[in-house]
C-alpha cells in the first residue's frame, strides 16, 4: 500500500502522468455515466435496434456540432405533431362518415436539404382505415399533392416514385424543399404546410399524423446507417473497454507473475515443466486461435477475455520475471525466511513476489491499452461482442459501410478518438510509473 | 567440456521438438473444435449429395423411404473417401503426423491463384506478398530504431531525446490503427496514395511498372507499421543503450580518449550484441504470420489474411499447415540461438540451467 501511495506521489511530478491520470478518470466519469443513465440491460437492447426504437432518427447523421463550424448548415431533425397543427376541422358527412381537415405548419431555415421525410399515421378503426389525401405547402404558395392513400401504414414520402416523377425528378425530400426559381438547387427557406384531409368510415374512427422530417445531423456523435445514436456506443464502449482491459490485465501479469515465482522458488522439476509449457504456449499462435474460437465456438467478450487469459499465463513474460526472481531467491532474507520456517506458501506470496510488485505495476498498466486494442481489433475482424456495444464493433460497421469512402468521417474519427485516449492515457502513466520504480531508467 | 555441449544441445533438442508436438497437436485440436468441425464437413457433404441427388430426374421420383438410404449410401462413400468415417482421435493423430512430416496436404475450400488446392502451393503463393511487406517494414523498423536509439543515447536529456521518448505512448496502438487513420488522410482526402492491394488492377505487364505499383501500394501500410512500432523501440533500445554506457570498461573507454564511435562499436555495441541477435532472429520469423489484421486493412494479399480467410471458411488443413510452419521457424531459431549463446557467450554457464533463454 505504501508503495502505491509513494508512487502517486511521485506520479505528480510528470507532467505526461498528470495528464494520462486526468485522460483516465475522464475515461472511468463516462464509463459511470453511461452505467448509471443507460442501464446494462437497456443498452443491449438500443444497440439491437428491436421495437423499431431508432425509426425517428436520421441515417449516417452527423454530430450536431459539425454546425458549429463556419459555412455548415446541416437540418436538424423535426417531428410535427398535433402540436404544430395550427387549423383543424370536422365535418360529419352523414352515414357515420367524417371529413376532418389538419393543417401542419413549419419554419425551414436550413441551407442543407433534409435526409428523409415519413408521414406516420396514429388511426383506431375496426375494419376501414381512414382514407387521406396529402398536399404539401410551400413559402412561396405553391401547392403540390403528395398522394392519396389509406392511412394504414406509415407513408415514406422519400420513397414515393411517383411524387419524385411529378416534381421533376427530383427526390422528393430535396423537390419539395427546393427553390423553383433558383439556378442551382437549393432549399427555399420559410414557412411550409401540410394539409392533411382524411375520411374517417367509423363512428368511433380517429386519426392523428406525424410527419417527420429527418435532418443531416443527430446528437452528439452522430448516428450510423442503422439510425442508432453513436453515442449509446461511445458511452458504453468505456465501461465495456475498462472493465474488459483491467479485468484482462489482472489476469495476464498476476497469473504469469505469480507462476514465475512458484517456478523459481520450488526450482527442479517444477521449474523445467513450468518452462516446457512455456516453450509450447510460445509455438501457439494467440490471434489466430482467438478468431478460431471467435468463428468456432462464440464471439462474447467474456469467453474471448477467459482465452486470451487463458493463453497468456505461459507467455514469454514468465522468463523475464524468472530473471528477477532467482535473483531474489538468494537474498539473505529469503535466506533468513527459510530458516524460520516459514512456509513455501508464505516465502513466495510473502517475501518474494512483493519485492518485486514495482516491476509488475507498470506492466500492468501497460497491459490495459494492449488489451483495450486487443478487443477492438477482434471487432474490427467482425469477432466483436454479438450483444454489447463497442468502440470497436463501431468502428468495424464505419469501415465495412465504407464510412470514409462516403464521407462519413466522425464515424471512423470518434471511437478512434476514444481508443487512442484509453491507449495514451494509460501508457502515459504506465511509461511514468516505470520511471519512478525502475530508477535506472529515470532522467537526470 | 564437448561432452557437456553435446549433452545440453541433445536436451535442448529433445525439449523443444516435444514442445513441438505438443503445440501443433493443441492448434489440431483447436482449429477442428475437437472434432466438431468434422459435423460441420459431414453435414456440407450431407447437403451437397442432396442436391445431387434431387438434381437427378429418375432419383428424384423415388418414393422418399427409397431415396434415403441412396442418399445415406453416398453420403458414406464420401465420408470414407475423406476419411472421415475413422473416429476424430485416430485421424488427430495422422494429421499430427502429416503436419509434423510438413506433408501439409490439400485445403478443403481455398484455391491458390493458379487454381492448386496444395497447402503448400498456397502458402508459397501468399508468402512473397507478405515478404515484401513486413520485410520492408521491419527492417526499417529494426535498424532505424537501433540507429536512433544510439544516437539519442549519446545526446541524452536533450529536446529530441525528451520528443521521442514522450512518443513512446503512442505504440499503444496496432498498427491497423494507424493504417485507418493513414488511409483517411492519404487515400480519401488528398488521393495521393491508393487505398490497398498489392498493385493495380489490371497489373501492370512491365517488371519496372509492376515494382512502381507494388511500392506506391506498400508506402501506407509499411508507414503504419513503422509508425506503430518504431517509438517504442527506440525507447527501449535507448534505455538499453544508455544502461549499457554506464558500466565501468566504457568510463574507462572514455577515459582513454577514444571517439564516441570507437565506443559505441567496441564497448557498447558488442556486448549488446546477444540482445539484438535475439531480437532480429526474432523479427524475422514473426513475419511468417504476416499482420492479419493489417492485411483485412489494407487488402494485402498475404498470409494473414490467408489465416483469417481460412478460419472464416473452416479450413482447418490450412490454419494447421500455417501454423505448423511457424512452429518449426520459432523452434529453429529458438535451438540455435541457444546453441549460439552456448558458444559464443562466455556468462552462459551450460547446463545450469538458471538463465534467460
């Protein structure tokens, strides 16, 4: 403990530790930020997109601050509700039929054309569907019919073939927006409408509508071609990245460590077979077998963690730590220790592996980053948990979408960000802790 | 004393074939899910005899309790012809042997370019590529960093020294990592550099042509390589260096006048030496794996992306055959740098057993 507490004292007096222990606390704030406000349970769910969750939000949108920079104009996204409906009629036509008539009524101010419109129907009926006919209003007073149909199922107006043939060719996301008049095609800005007649079959009929309009931009970290906000991901993808570095780095060094010692310390036969079965881990491939077992077996983080475990306990480290080891064997006080009587147990986890724990720290802290990329380069390979968001399962959807090729740049940029914060943050420590323990490393 | 070599070297061998077998019949048993692959092959032949066998007109009329046991029969010949009627224990063992003879045997779904189905045609096939590639990269990477480090070694505490060694925390990252981000700023937004592949498509016919392609190809991922690897390296080839530069016989080298290069050469450099044979022989054979993941990247047509292609299709005879080769390098190269340190290094004391490999 004291050790510890030493070097967090010492940790201050680098400047790059400062700032990797700020970049990982960022890291631990968020990761309890995105448990506490999205629960576990929760997430998994919104990341399989299931209920139709995401059907409001804009495809490949990008972060809200790209506005921000000069000369960007990108659409929100709007939702026109009965809120927005600024006349509204009833009109009993006898025979149990209705008219009603709704006026929906907007400002658009936006330099950037919408990405998708859809008109979503809220109707009760029994047998007949209200009946509706559509007309889109424009600033200028134009009035173009979008179409006529039962009001049954949801009306995607940027896919209607006929409406785009009718203003011209054009999407009709980017038609009924654009300025008649202009030589380019740009949106119109002002105050558009849309009236919505309907006929109601049904005594006990109603019909409510909500039309909308997806923008070009989502939140904070955008959305992907799914619709799901980037930032269920980002969050979670911090718990998920910490827990699955720290988790595998205990298991890496500690196990290796402690083997090392129980080699070194009880020697002849127990040492050779502890080495022997080094010599054969070495000659196992790790990442081929992780993506044999990731195809084979089962891609969940946890087992992967258990096999990289697993395969790491021999590794090569056991040799470097065995070097330090028989050093430490033939000190007086292991000498002292063994001439008391202590007990193998109590030498090896007693008087020889802490003595040499100023080695391990900086090890481990090494080891989380490695185990961090290790995740997300077994994403990228599309190995990536089949449930939990991840940074790397993000950055695998951006790259076989082919977010760069399209542009999509705060795709790819975002959890890249967030990776190589996790990586330098605890390397950055790790590099500094190492300073500190191992003085024939440090500076002037 | 030439008993006691003999002696060692024999041990030695002895251990490290063992380990050996012991690692290829692991990876043989991995990469066939103790036998479960085998369902995986039985029901493909299952469906594909099937097929064959609704695709026949006179077959196909037959009432269904008679098709059956056709189907049944076929399928069984096809299974014994592939051997996979004897239990997956005895086959693990005739695979074991095959794989260990280097007899590596015919892939199950891939095809070499020229249409071979021989393992060995197939990796042989891949190898060049992946050469060319990590060869390039290492050995920049290798001689570069050793260079610089000992250049930063004797400028110590200066501005550059402090630059690099506060880069150290950027090889943090793999190299794939640094691949994107290289392929984001020279492929998609300045278009200097193509995106992957080896060369252009069609190839090129002309050799001269062909190599400007092929290196115009290698400069991302080769840079992302090095950019991943090459801090890190320098910083601990520095700190090696410099710990190394403050033993006694250099003073005393200092001491007499000699130049800085003298020193380097005779006093630091050479004992260093065991170090950096290890590590080099160590380079070169971790380029049989290629970089798998780099490769997917960069569209690299070479042997990790082999692996990763083989694994995704079951092909076990393959990821058997790839790995069974690296084994054999890694071993080799294990035995005879002992055999080296044995000889050469006079603080290796022979058959003690108490030292670093």
């Amino acid at each position: 403990m004291k050790i510890l507490i030493d070097a967090i004292r010492q940790l201050a007096r680098y400047p790059s530790a400062i700032a990797g222990l700020i970049i990982i606390g960022t890291l631990i704030g968020m990761s309890f930020y995105a448990v506490i406000t999205i629960p576990y349970s929760e997430a998994i769910k919104l990341w399989q997109g299931r209920d139709g969750v995401w059907n409001e939000i804009p495809r490949n949108a990008e972060p809200k601050w790209v506005n921000l920079f000069p000369g960007i104009n990108l659409p929100e996204t709007f939702i026109l509700n009965s809120e927005d409906i600024v006349s509204k009629s009833l009109q009993p036509l006898g025979g149990g039929i209705k008219k009603i008539e709704k006026r929906m009524e907007f400002d658009f101010g936006y330099d950037c054309f919408p990405q998708e419109m859809s008109l979503f129907f809220d109707a009760t009926y029994d047998e007949r569907p209200p009946h509706v006919f559509l007309t889109w209003l424009t600033p200028d007073g134009r009035e173009i019919n979008l179409a006529e149909r039962r009001a049954d199922a949801p009306y995607r107006i940027s896919l209607d073939r006929d409406l785009a043939r009718e203003i011209g060719g054009l999407a009709p996301e980017v038609g009924l927006f654009a300025d008649p008049f202009a030589e380019e095609i740009v949106p119109l800005q002002g105050r558009y409408g849309l009236q919505i007649t309907g006929w109601l079959f049904e005594e006990d009929s109603s019909l409510d509508v909500r039309l909308v309009v997806f923008g070009q931009v989502h939140g904070i970290a955008g959305t992907d071609h799914m619709r799901r906000d980037l930032m269920v991901a980002l969050l979670w993808g911090a718990p998920i990245a910490l827990t699955f570095g720290f988790l595998a780095a205990v298991g890496v060094t500690a196990s290796t460590f402690i083997i090392a010692a129980i080699g070194v310390w009880f020697g002849r036969w127990v040492d050779a077979v502890i080495r022997w079965i080094t010599q054969v881990n070495i000659i196992l491939p790790v990442l081929p077998i992780l993506i044999i077992v990731g195809t084979f077996y089962s891609r969940s983080i946890w087992v992967m963690l258990g096999v990289i475990i697993a395969l790491s306990i021999f590794s090569a480290g056991i040799f470097v730590y065995r070097a330090m080891f028989l050093q430490i064997k033939g000190m007086p006080y292991i000498e002292a220790a063994k001439a008391y009587g202590a007990s193998n147990f109590r030498i090896i986890f007693q008087y020889m592996l802490p003595k040499l724990v100023p080695v391990l720290i900086p090890a481990f802290v090494m080891t989380i980053p490695a185990m961090v990329f290790l995740e997300a380069s077994l994403a990228v390979l599309g190995l990536g948990d089949p449930l939990l968001p991840t940074w790397g399962k993000v950055l695998k959807d951006a790259w076989v979408n082919g977010a760069l090729l399209m542009g999509h740049y705060y795709w790819v940029l975002l959890p890249s960000a967030l990776l190589m914060m996790t990586g330098l943050g605890f390397a950055m420590v790790g590099y500094a802790l190492d300073r500190i323990f191992n003085p024939r490393l440090r500076e002037s | 004393m030439g008993f006691r070599v003999g002696k060692y070297i024999l041990v030695r061998a002895i251990s490290l074939g063992l380990a050996v077998v012991v690692g290829v019949y692991l990876t043989i048993l991995i990469a066939n899910m103790g036998g479960h692959v085998d369902e995986i092959r039985k029901a493909q032949i299952w469906e594909r005899v099937a097929i064959g066998v609704f695709a026949d007109e006179t077959l196909r009329m037959l009432p269904r309790q008679e098709r059956e046991p056709i189907i049944k029969d076929k399928v069984a010949l096809e299974a014994e012809r592939l051997g996979l009627d004897r239990p997956f224990l005895v086959r693990s063992f005739s695979y074991l042997g095959d794989a260990l003879s280097l007899n590596l045997g015919r892939a199950q779904h891939l095809t070499s370019d020229a249409g071979s189905r021989e393992i060995r045609l197939i990796l042989l096939e891949r190898l060049p590529a992946t050469l060319a590639l990590f060869a390039t990269a290492n050995l920049l990477l290798f001689f570069g960093a050793i260079f610089v480090a000992l250049f930063l070694s004797r400028r110590y505490g200066s501005i550059l020294d402090k630059t690099i060694i506060a880069l150290a925390p950027t090889s943090a990252a793999p190299s794939w990592f640094y691949g994107i981000f290289l392929i984001l700023i020279f492929a998609v937004l300045l278009q200097l550099l193509p995106f992957g592949g080896m060369v252009k498509a069609p190839p090129p016919e002309s050799v001269l042509e062909y190599a400007l392609s092929l290196l115009k190809h290698m400069i991302l991922p080769v840079a992302a390589i090095v950019i991943s690897a090459i801090f890190i390296a320098i910083y601990s080839w520095r700190t090696f260096f410099l710990i190394h530069s403050s033993e006694d016989y250099v003073e005393m080298a200092k001491a007499k006048g000699l130049s800085s290069w003298a020193i380097e050469r005779r006093y630091v450099l050479r004992p260093t030496l065991p170090p950096i044979i290890t590590n080099f022989a160590f380079m070169l054979i971790g380029m049989w794996t290629g970089a798998i993941i780099l490769e997917t990247v960069f569209n690299w047509p070479g042997l990790g992306r082999l692996l990763y292609e083989a694994i995704a299709l079951y092909d076990t005879p393959v990821i058997v055959g790839a790995v069974v080769v690296y084994a054999y390098l890694l071993v080799l190269t294990l035995f005879l740098l002992d055999i080296i340190y044995a000889m050469v290094d006079p603080r290796v004391k022979v058959g003690s057993g108490d030292r670093k490999p």
